[in-house]
C-alpha cells in the first residue's frame, strides 16, 4: 500500500476520530458531575430514593453497555403509546446511553472513595465545630477525589474505547470509516490505522491524568 493510500483514508478516518472525541468529552464532562450527584443521592435517608439509586445503578452494571444503546436507539421508539415520543437522534441517544451508563460506574467509584475516608475525619471535624457543608468541602471531599483519581482514571480510559460502540447504533465515529475502508479496498491497513489513532488517543489522555494524579500527589 502506497503512502497516498494511506493519506486517502486517513482523512475520513479523522473526521470519525473527531465524533468519538467530541463524544468523549461530552460523555466524560457529564457523567463524572451526574455520577457524584448520583453518589450524594445513595447517602439519603429517604429510603425511596436510595432504592431507585441502588436499583440503577445496579441494572446499569450489570447490562451491557451495547444492550443499553440498543435500546435507547432502538427499543424505546417502539413503545405503545409513548414511543412517537422517544424518537431521538441517533448521536443524541447514544450519548444518553454513555452518559447514564458512565455515571452509575463513576457513582459507585465515588462511593469507594467516601467508604475509604475514616469516621474520625468526622469526628475530628465536628470538634473543630465544622457544620456538615463545611466537614465535606474542606475535609471528606478533597480526600475523596484524591482516592478516586486512579480509578476515574481507568475509567477514562475505558471510555475512549468503548466509544467504539457507537458503531452498532449506526453512529459514523472511527471505526465506522475504518471498516467502510476495509470492505471496500479489501485490506486490513485502515484497521491498522484506526488502532494507531485510538492508542494515541488514549497516549495524551495518559499523559495529562498522570499529570493530574502528580499534581495532588496521590503517591
């Protein structure tokens, strides 16, 4: 294969590099502030909610995340009565689908994080005279991020990755290019190439949270 050829594919394959990106970054920006939100919700003593959030999250883990684009793209227009309603574009579905998936993973990492802190930063504060805003922004919380981080940053990884997925709800990010290539040149190149694209991706995203973790010394 010639170096024109690979310029040829490499051009579409871009823009569908730049729909996985922008989903990236939609999906990250969304579901870490949803999933702490989500976490917080967990901590309630009204009993109903704290159902609903186990619930979630539960159905949320415990089904592909695939099955869940599935649906949302194409089960939910087929509801009776409703469905004429849940028509949505196929990007905008498939992001719903990350975000709420992401957020149930990101929930339950945070609430690692708060299991991590001992009661006696509590206590510790309440003899300060802290009030309760004042313990978690000062104290639980700063400590809580700090724990996390490595595992908010596997699951940033993870992300760049399985925004793949978006290939099955016929979403054009990629791997889509990269597959439109091979079936019409009969050639394993632009898989090749997809995988240089998603490692370098994933390389500068490395980089930046190792930057990050440095920064608030976790080790």
């Amino acid at each position: 294969m010639s170096f024109d050829y690979i310029v040829q594919i490499s051009g579409p394959m871009l823009e569908g590099a730049k729909v996985t990106l922008l989903t990236f970054l939609i999906v990250i920006i969304l579901s870490i502030p949803i999933g702490f939100l989500i976490t917080l919700a967990g901590r309630s003593r009204f009993r109903p909610l704290t159902w609903f959030i186990k619930g979630y999250i539960y159905v949320m883990r415990g089904t592909p995340l695939l099955l869940q684009l599935l649906v949302i793209c194409f089960g939910l227009p087929m509801i009776p009565g409703i469905g004429q309603y849940l028509v949505l574009d196929r990007f905008v579905a498939a992001l719903i689908g990350f975000v709420l998936n992401y957020a149930a993973y990101f929930a339950e990492i945070f609430r690692g994080g708060l299991l991590a802190i001992d009661k006696g930063q509590y206590e510790a504060a309440q003899v300060l005279g802290m009030n309760r805003w004042q313990t978690m922004t000062r104290i639980i919380l700063p400590q809580m991020f700090r724990v996390t981080l490595p595992s908010v940053t596997n699951e940033t990884i993870t992300l760049v990755k399985d925004t793949a997925l978006l290939y099955a709800v016929a979403v054009p990010e990629l791997l889509h290019y990269a597959q439109t290539a091979v079936n019409r040149d009969f050639t394993i190149l632009p898989f090749f190439i997809a995988g240089l694209m998603y490692l370098l991706i994933t390389l500068i995203l490395t980089f930046f949270l190792k930057r990050i973790e440095m920064k608030v010394k976790f080790e």
